[in-house]
C-alpha cells in the first residue's frame, strides 16, 4: 500500500492569489492524480501528473489555471492560480503503484478562497 | 461513456440497523469495481473492491458482490455502529489506454448511523 500526506491540509486564501499544495508518497509509485471534490459533491479528475513532464489534463481543466509538477516518483504538486471563490473545495492527492491495481488517496487540501 | 450511479442520499438508520447502499455502473468493458469510504474532515479510504464477475469484496463487515448480469455493486452490513457514519462512494475502473487507468466515481451517500 502507498500512504500519501498532502500540505497544507486547509487554508483561506484571498482571490486573486495562487496557492501551491504538495503531495508527498511514502513509496515509489506509478500514477499520481490530482482531484477536485466540490461542496456536496464526487470527485473530479483534474490531471494525472507525469514524471519528468507536463501533466495530461482533463476536459474543463488547463494547465494555466493548474499547473502541476512531478519531479520525482514520489512527489508531486498542484497549483491553483488566480483563485476565485469557485475553486472552494477539497483538493485530493491520489497514486497507485504496481499493477495500478488499487488507487489510494491522500487526506485533501481543504481550501476556502474569499 | 462510463458511469456510476449510487441510491440518493443521505441515508439515517439506528445503530445495530442492516444497511444497503445501491450502486449500478455503465461501463464500456470489463470494469474492476471498488467502495471507497470517507469519514468527517478525512480523505477517501479505500473499503472493498472486486475485480471480475461474482467476486465478493468485503471489509470492516462490509461486503458487495460484483453482479454482471444486473451491474450492480451494492454496499451491505448487517449491523452498522456510529463509527459508520461517513460518505461512501462507489467507483468503477477501467483502461484508459496504454498502461493507465482512470477510476469514475458515483456521487456518493452520506450515512448518519444514530445511536
């Protein structure tokens, strides 16, 4: 199994500002993902972040509003630019390893932009 | 495209009560089918999971058994506590492409279990 911390674990950020969350694995992993959870709402995934080069986006998200960076196979980060009260939400850390059998999930960023 | 649809919630029930949460996917494939759990103020745990047809998942005396013929993934318990209060959420993965795979979640249902 892989054990994901992620930093900060909340912060209230003014809009305007850019706020960067770090994703630390304890293991050497193959995927890394970031998610979106919104109020009341499922996960959404934003990118899956590419060792050593530019993250594939999803549909609806581009990479100069969330520029992400995986420098290594056990870190990752997610930055979230020019924030507006709309990216109020939990941000989720995910990896999997090995055989991608199973995706684990780190404790979210729980961020709140006034 | 793939989906996942999960009985609306929330759910309340008294402790000790039998729970079901239904789950019912789409999917285009062979989709390994998973229940993730997240309790208040935490991330999302992984609960159960099942990989082909007729497999059952089970955990914390939680079980769900993969039904093909219905696509059909129901969350069950005999006995909830109130440590079971939390949001579940079903999940399906399937190939994405080549060596990578994405997971599609349901909504999820909100379980308050009262004492």
């Amino acid at each position: 199994s892989a054990v994901i911390s992620q930093k900060p674990s909340r912060d209230i950020c003014q809009r305007g500002t850019s706020l960067t969350i770090q994703c630390q694995v304890d293991s050497q992993v193959t995927m890394m993902f970031w998610y979106r959870q919104q109020p009341g709402q499922s996960l959404t995934l934003i990118a899956t972040a590419n060792q050593g080069s530019e993250a594939t986006y999803e549909s609806g998200f581009v990479i100069d509003k969330f520029p992400i960076s995986r420098p290594n196979l056990t870190f990752s980060t997610l930055t979230v630019s020019n924030m507006s009260p709309e990216d109020s939400s939990i941000y989720l850390c995910s990896a999997t390893s090995g055989t991608q059998e199973t995706q684990y999930f780190g404790p979210g960023t729980r961020l709140l932009v006034l | 495209g793939n989906s996942v649809t999960q009985m609306e919630g929330p759910v309340t029930l008294s402790e000790e009560a039998f729970l079901t949460i239904n789950c019912t996917y789409t999917a285009t494939g062979y989709p390994s089918l998973f229940w993730y759990v997240q309790y208040p103020g935490e991330g999302l745990q992984l609960l159960l999971k099942a990989t082909k047809a007729d497999d059952k998942g089970s955990n914390k005396g939680f079980e769900a058994t993969y039904r093909k013929e219905t696509t059909s993934f129901h969350l069950e318990k005999g006995s909830v506590q109130v440590s079971d209060s939390a949001v579940y959420f079903c999940a399906l993965r399937l190939r994405k492409g080549a060596g990578s795979y994405q997971l599609t979640f349901g909504k999820g249902t909100k379980l308050s279990v009262i004492p």
